[in-house]
C-alpha cells in the first residue's frame, strides 16, 4: 500500500508492508525484504516515539514501589513522567512521589554531580523507608560529563543503601526500546543476586516483564499460585527493591513482555542457569498455554488442567456472548511493540480480525510474531507517524483502534471507535477475567449510541475560521 | 497583618508544581491557525509534552521532533533540523513553523537561527514565516517557554512598515498561560465592549475544538500570520499577565509605538475592573449595561457566599501570575491565602506579593522556589481548610484529606476544566461558587480554621472547634 501522505518521504516505503500469499512480505518499495525497524526515525515526520529515558524511567524503573525516583536532570523529565501511567502496587509512593535534581543554568555550566550527592541525601532523610534510590541520568547531565556512577557509588556510602544509576539519556537509541535494555541491566547488575536467602525456592518463578498497569498481574498471579508455585518477583510491576534482590533464586522466569524484558531473563540464564519460558497471558488459549508450560516445567500438569478448566468455565459465557456481538469487527491495533502479536488471537477469540497492525519500537522478532499470526492482507507500519494514521484510520476505515492516549483524541475526530490499551480504558485486561473486561470496553466502544449522533448529524466545519472569532460582525 | 517570604533550601525537588520550557512554546504556537512545531532535541522532548497536553486538553497534540540520536549529539543536529524543516513544509504546507529548542540542542550548541536561514536559501519556495524560540529546560520553567515565544513572535513577525498613524483599530490581547475558556470569556467581554481583540495567540479553538465531518486539515480557530503581520498596527497591546507577555507587549511599545498595559491576571473583581478600565482608557468607550450587570452579579455571589467562605484558610500554588490574579479574588472572598507557593526563583515578584497581601488585609507566607512536598510539610504543621492549584496536589489532598479546587495546568483528573473560565466577571462567578459548593462538601469538623460554619452544626461558633487530629482550634 502507498500511503497518499508519504508522497514526499519514500524513506518510509521499507517501514510498511502487507502479508502476501504464503506468508510473504510485500514491503511498500516494491520488494519482499523484511519490513524496517528499529532505526532512527525520519526527523520531522511526526512520529509517537517517546525516547530511553522514557522506556527506563517509565517503564522498567517507575514501578518499582519502595524505590526514591530520582532524575538527575532539568525538572521537565521528571514532571512528564510523573504519575500517569497506572503501573500499580499494593503501595503508592512510586505514583505518589517524583524527585529531580532540578539542574539549573549554572548546574548545567559549573556540573551537577554535587547537586546530585545532595539530593540523593536529602530524599533520602525526607524517605527515610524507601530501600533504594534509583538516578536517572539525562540529555543534559549526560552531555556536561557528570561523573553519574561516581556519585552514586559514594552516596552509597553514606546513605548505606543501594543507589542505582541508570545511564538512560534520552538521546541514546532510536526509541524507548534502549531505556528497557539499559533498565534491565542496570538493575541486575546492581541489585540482583545482592542478597542470598535461606529457603526452598525449587517451586518459585519470576514474571518478567508485566508492569502491572491497572493491576494485569492480580488477574494471573493467583492462578500460577494455585499450580503451587511462588512468585519471588514481578519484573517490575508491584515489586519491591527487597524482591529484586533475591529473584535470581527463581526456578523459572516466565516472560511476557518479550520486548522490553527478555534481557534480564538472558541475563539471568546465562549467569545463573535459570531457564525461562515465553508466555502470552492475555486471552483464552494463550493464557492456558502458558499455565500448560509452566506447569509442564514443574511436573504440575494435571493441576493445570484443574484451573483451566475451572477458569474458563467461569469466563466462557461472558466471551461467547461478547463474540457475538463482536463477530466480523476489523481492528487497527498500534502499540509499543509486542502487545500488537499478544492481541490477534484474542481479538479471533472475540470474532475479530486485526487489519492493520503497527507497533512503536517493534524489533525484527517482533514482526516476525506478528507475521506469523496476521491474515493475508494485513498491513504492518513500524513506527507509524501521524499522517499515516490519520490516513490509515481513514481509508482503510477499521471499526475499532487499539492504542494510546496520545492517538485517543485523533481517533475521536475521525470518529472511529477507540480503545487504550496502554494505560486501558477500566483494565486489568490480562489473563482470563481480565479479558471479560477488555471484551467489555470493545463492546463498549464500538456499540456507544455516540457514533450514530456523530454520523448523522456531524455538519462540516464552517468555512472561514475568521468568522467564528465573533469580531466581524461587532459594530465599533 | 504582616506576610513573609520565604525560600526553599532543599537541592532535590520533591513533586515539582512545574514542568520545562518547551511545552510552552509549543502551547503558544497552537494559537496560531496552521502553525506547526519542531522541537530540536530528543523525541522524549516533544512525546512529553504533547501527551501532558493531551491529557489536559483532551484533543489530539501533534508536534514534530527531530529525534536527535547519539551520533547528533558528536556532528551536531544541523541535518536533522534541515530535514525537519524540509519533511514538515513538503507534508503539510503550514503557514508557519516554529522551531524550539531543548537541553540538548542548547548544550550542543546547534545555532537554530543559521541554520533555519540555511534552509530558506535552499528552499526559496518557502515564504512563511520561521520562528526559533531558545526553550532549554534548564532555564525557568513552562512559563518561560511561553514567554520566549511570545518575545520571538513580537520581534519577528509585526510588520515594521507603519505609516504614521496608521491603525488596524484592534487591541492586542496577551492572555498568557490560559486556558481555552478563559480565551472565550475574554473575547467576550471585548465585544461586549465593542472592541476588536487581535489575540497573541489564540488557542480557544485549537485546543478546545469541535468534531466536523470532514475533519479539517488544520484545527479550527487561532489567530493568522497575516493578523499577527498587522499587529504593529494596534491602537495598544494589553498583557495580562507580567511573566508571560509583559515582555513582549513592551517589545510592542519600543519597537512599533504600541503602547504597553501590562496587568495582573484579571480574577476577581479588582482585578477585571483594571483590565475594563484600561480598556476604556484606551478607547474611550464607555462600560456597556452586559458588562456591569455581570459585575453586579459578582458582587452578589460574593455576598450571597461570604458566610461560607469567610476566615478559611486556603493554600495557593502554581505560576506567579497566575497566584496573583488568585489572591485577589481570594480575598475578597474573606480568606486568607495562608500559603502562597511557586517554583519560580523570582524575589522581585515574591517582595511584590507581601506587599500585595498586606494591602489586601491577608497574612500569608510567599514560598519561592517551592515544591508541592514543601506544601504538603506546612500544613501537616499547620493545616488548611482548602487547596487550590492544579492536578498534582491531589496527593496532599488525598492525604490530608483537604478538598482541591482545580485551576491551572494541568488538570489533567478531571474533565473539561480546559473548557471553563476563571478570568473576567463571569470567571469570577464561577469560581467563587465552585470554592463554596467544595466547601458544602465538606463536613463541618474538618474546617479547622473557620469561625463560621457550615449548616449543620449547632450552637455557637466561637468555641474550639475540634480538629481531625484531636487538637484544638482558637479562631
């Protein structure tokens, strides 16, 4: 397909491309190589990417609950990411509270890492509970050659807890995906394996890579429980800095963002044998599958077979009349990278197809999931600007746009049905209940009484824009 | 009465009141019809922002970014910038382009100008107007971002060519940081006074904007270049606001011979009444009937309140101009701004408010280079029976269980406070009535500082009345 808007920009021909027969990829430059990702966006094309300081500090560190935030940076890092994203716990200091070192001028001309140590200080003595403080380098602290490490290895010293500084600059990287690889090592480089417990941990896992938004994990966590396993740590969300510590003694990392997290479990593998299995918890089949092969790991497959089949009983009606009132919708779902592949066969569960899938920071394995999964015909955009959704949205014409609060309101003035499934419009989405909910707010966005007011009765803009600013017609 | 000021110490900033620079430039430029922004730096420095706002504004935010990597940060963001420009002007044909700059551009040290002058060389098919606005987030904050835009906008694009005494016949209008709403309520009084407003910029429509079929290819509403082109033409410009615009309306003056009024933020009676008057000192119109019956009204809704209102104490936090408009309307509602905090590290402005205060007949204490923590410390010591201010006091609110009046930006909790106003009579109004109904809400033991109680309790009001952590209180 060629989009109208990218008339001026072929450099994004190789970011799009449609599923052929067999599988094959029909990319927008006339060849079947493999659609682009993963490279530097085209500057000025309006893309949704956010950048590493994002992905670390908003993603892989923010949810951890007991931890002081801290940005070493101007104070803009720290205000922007403070507190949307419902990364939940059973605590609420780390959604509660944002600390920035608030570089000034004179910080940026003289250096910070003074400023730095002294922060790290005094959050320290006004939070005096909190087991760790995380330092976010950024653009500016970076580029002035704040000595970051340092400072944290001496405030260690002093305040006797751990300080982890994470080298997130935003401008490292072509998207958030740096800031979740650069999380993931920071942290098992300076917390994992820190503290070795006493105990028998042959039957405990680690769930890597669910952030917790709108409590997903409180919807899975009790059914590996009741296989009789433990779960030491949620890699990150509801996790405390204490569980981090010891979650190398895991018998199994289950992972589910397979984006954003399967370098810990890499990570851990390779330095403590720890095997890991991927998993897709959101949806029927996927969410039973990955009961299956833990259990399987475990030797617990009869008791799998228990909880499936007492969960499903419990969802099934709700699905199946859901299904029906779904049956045959077309989806545009546009996400950060592997929610996209975790989706279709959910959406096939409820009677939907994907038409068109995009994801923000998708690497080739991510692509490569969605390809597998996606009907002939499906049109793939990495790294999807916002003409080209604009375009998408209206030509291609889906009944129903999955993605983010950002593209939410260009949705609404297309009118064209949207569900968020980043931060989720009600949640948790995940596992099987989870996925009642997600029915729900499909079902709920699609079948509103608002679009038919829309279509019916939407006027065209008035012309002349002058017009409506009332003064024209003011006699003076 | 006597106020004092004071400075916070603390080195980390503990849940800043503020975000940086960038956002307001980029706010600013959406008041201008078909305007576009690039910000020079990392794409974290534009996806911030334009979520920020569409989490307040509730309406798709679209800004362009260079996404400057690791390689521009050794070259420069020279090509970057080009290409921007280029990819911005082939796709969309704006009737300006705005390009701000961030820590990481200003630390680089890209000269914006050169290259933007770089680029129309090449690209003599490009005509509109190309503005470069310095908004590095190590300097001020939102507001300041603002502000150089609006300082930029007043040097580079009002028409130097003026015949003597030539006049467009309108008034410049800098609203400041607003909110759509607020735009309205504005616009409204001008005509009701018969006036032409030229508003810089005008974001009411772009920010706040209707659903058509088919959607336009650009919002709604803003003021054009060519009404901005004209604006050196104005009979005066009107600032409402000291630290966004004061400047530029001065740059009015020097530059083309408008003449300058810069103002306080019109809230409250006081305050709007200056604005009106120097509407019509500037014009000779008289006070129209529309207008004076809605004072009249506002001075109603004060009576009607003051039994609810009077003696409450109520902490203030957010922009300085912003708490000075506030503060006059708090006072007349009979409060007492106990607590008046800003991030700003603005002693000039700070020593005008205890003057301010006084003047007034309140006590309050100024906090300079504050944060909400700092806030929050203070009442545990001493509380407060009210908090206005924008979203994020909700934590001290929910944890001292003290109602929050939302003004400000950003609201971003609840819905539509973008659409509503709190400038001019009618603001007023409204605002007085939603501090008294949050006040209704409240039940009457958690007042702590009131000698006038709600309805409900019985018996006089001079005894101590008991506080939530079982002291006593002596009004």
């Amino acid at each position: 397909m060629q989009f109208k808007c990218n008339q001026t920009l072929p450099e994004r021909a190789i970011h799009i491309a449609i599923k052929g027969p067999g599988g094959t990829c029909q990319r927008g430059d006339g060849t079947a190589c493999f659609i682009a990702n993963n490279v530097a966006t085209t500057p000025g094309d309006m893309t949704e990417r956010g950048c590493t300081y994002a992905g670390c500090r908003g993603v892989v560190g923010g949810p951890v609950k007991d931890a002081i935030q801290l940005t070493h940076g101007p104070i803009g890092c720290a205000f922007f990411s403070w507190g949307y994203r419902p990364h939940l716990a059973d605590s609420d200091f780390h959604m509660k509270y944002t600390f920035v070192t608030d570089m000034n001028e004179t910080n940026i001309v003289f250096g910070g890492e003074k400023k730095l140590l002294q922060s790290i200080i005094e959050a320290n003595a006004e939070f005096p509970d909190a087991k760790a403080v995380f330092v976010y380098n950024t653009c500016s602290t970076a580029l002035i050659g704040d000595d970051g490490r340092d400072v944290a290895k001496q405030a260690e010293a002093i305040i006797g807890k751990p300080v982890v500084f994470f080298e997130c600059e935003g401008f490292r990287g072509v998207s958030q995906s740096l800031g979740h690889h650069i999380g993931n090592e920071t942290i098992f480089r300076q917390l994992v394996g820190s503290v070795e417990p006493e105990g028998d941990f042959s039957r405990s896992i680690n769930i890597i890579g669910d952030y917790n938004i709108k409590n997903d994990i409180r919807t899975f966590e009790y059914l590996f429980e009741a296989l009789g396993l433990r779960i030491i740590a949620r890699f990150t969300g509801n996790v405390s800095v204490d569980d981090l510590k010891i979650m190398h003694k895991a018998a199994l990392n289950i992972v589910h963002c397979q984006r954003s997290a399967t370098y810990i479990a890499d990570m851990m593998k390779e330095k403590y044998g720890t095997p890991y299995i991927n998993v897709t918890l959101w949806g029927i089949k996927n969410m039973s599958k990955a009961l299956r092969d833990t259990a399987a790991f475990f030797g617990l497959e009869a008791r799998a077979e228990e909880v499936i089949a007492r969960e499903v009983a419990r969802i099934q009606p709700y699905i199946d009349a859901y299904r029906q009132r779904l049956q045959g919708k077309r989806v545009f779902i546009y996400q950060g990278g592997p929610r996209v592949w975790h989706w279709i066969e959910l959406l096939r569960e409820l009677g939907m197809e994907t038409e068109t899938a995009a994801t923000t920071f998708g690497h080739t394995d991510d692509y490569e999931k969605i390809f597998r999964q996606i009907a002939e015909g499906t049109l793939v955009v990495d790294n999807p600007n916002v003409p080209e959704i604009e375009e998408i949205l209206t030509r291609r014409r889906p009944d129903l746009f999955i993605s983010g609060n950002k593209e939410r309101y260009l949705a609404y003035k297309l009118g064209v049905p949207f569900v968020n499934g980043h931060t989720y419009d009600t949640g948790p989405y995940a596992g099987f209940v989870g996925m009642v909910n997600f029915a729900r707010d499909i079902d709920k966005a699609l079948h509103a009484p608002v679009w038919n007011i829309l279509h019916r009765h939407a006027r065209p803009a008035p012309a002349a824009h002058h017009a409506s600013h009332g003064f024209e017609e003011v006699e003076s | 009465m006597t106020s004092r000021l004071t400075i916070q110490e603390r080195a980390v900033a503990i849940n800043p009141t503020r975000a940086c620079a960038p956002i307001g430039a980029m706010l600013a430029n959406y008041g201008i019809h078909g305007a576009i922004t690039i910000n020079h730096g990392s794409q974290g420095c534009a996806t911030y922002p334009r979520h920020q706002m569409a989490r307040h504004f509730r309406e798709p935010v679209e800004v362009a970014t260079t996404s400057l990597t690791e390689k521009t940060t050794v070259y420069g963001g020279k090509q970057n910038l080009l290409a921007a420009l280029k990819n911005i002007w082939e796709r969309f044909h704006p009737t300006m382009i705005m390009v701000c700059s961030t820590c990481l551009s200003e630390t680089i040290g890209d000269d914006i100008p050169a290259i933007i002058d770089e680029f129309l060389d090449k690209h003599p098919e490009v005509t509109i107007p190309i503005l470069s606005v310095k908004t590095p987030s190590y300097i001020g904050n939102h507001t300041t971002g603002f502000d150089n835009f609006l300082k930029e906008l007043a040097l580079n694009l009002p028409d130097r060519r003026k015949k003597k005494g030539e006049t467009n016949g309108k008034i410049n209008i800098i609203p400041g940081w607003v909110n759509p709403g607020d735009i309205r309520e504005l616009k409204h009084m001008l005509r009701e006074m018969g006036l032409h407003g030229l508003w810089i910029t005008d974001y009411s429509e772009t920010l706040d904007g209707g659903y058509y079929q088919p959607r336009p290819h650009f919002p709604r509403g803003g003021t054009t270049v060519e009404e901005l082109r004209s604006s050196s033409k104005s009979l005066a410009t009107i600032a409402l606001q000291r630290h966004v615009g004061g400047e530029a309306a001065r740059i009015y003056e020097r530059r083309y011979n408008v003449p300058a009024y810069v103002l306080t933020m019109p809230i409250g009676l006081r305050n709007t009444d200056a604005f009106v008057n120097t509407l019509v000192e500037i014009t000779d119109h008289s006070i129209p009937e529309a207008l004076e019956v809605e004072r009249a009204r506002l001075l109603d809704a004060l009576v009607d309140t003051h039994m609810y209102t009077t003696g409450l104490r109520v902490a203030l936090y957010g922009d300085p101009d912003l708490l000075e408009g506030l503060v006059g309307l708090i006072a007349e509602m009979g409060m007492t701004p106990a607590y008046i905090l800003t991030a700003a590290d603005n002693r000039p402005w700070g020593e005008r408010m205890v003057e301010l205060t006084e003047e007034l007949g309140v006590e309050s204490e100024i906090i300079l280079k504050g944060d909400l923590h700092e806030l929050h410390k203070r009442i545990k010591q001493k509380p407060v029976d009210l908090l206005i201010g924008h979203s994020k006091g909700k934590f001290i609110a929910e944890a001292e269980k003290i109602p929050l009046v939302r003004v400000g930006f950003p609201v971003e909790d609840r819905f539509g406070y973008h659409r509503r106003s709190i400038v001019g009579y009618n603001g007023a109004i409204a605002l007085v009535d939603e501090i008294t109904n949050t006040i209704f809400e409240r039940r009457a033991t958690t007042i702590v500082s009131n000698t006038l109680v709600e309805t409900g309790v019985e018996g006089p009001t001079d005894i101590p009345i008991t506080l939530r952590n079982g002291a006593a209180c002596h009004p």
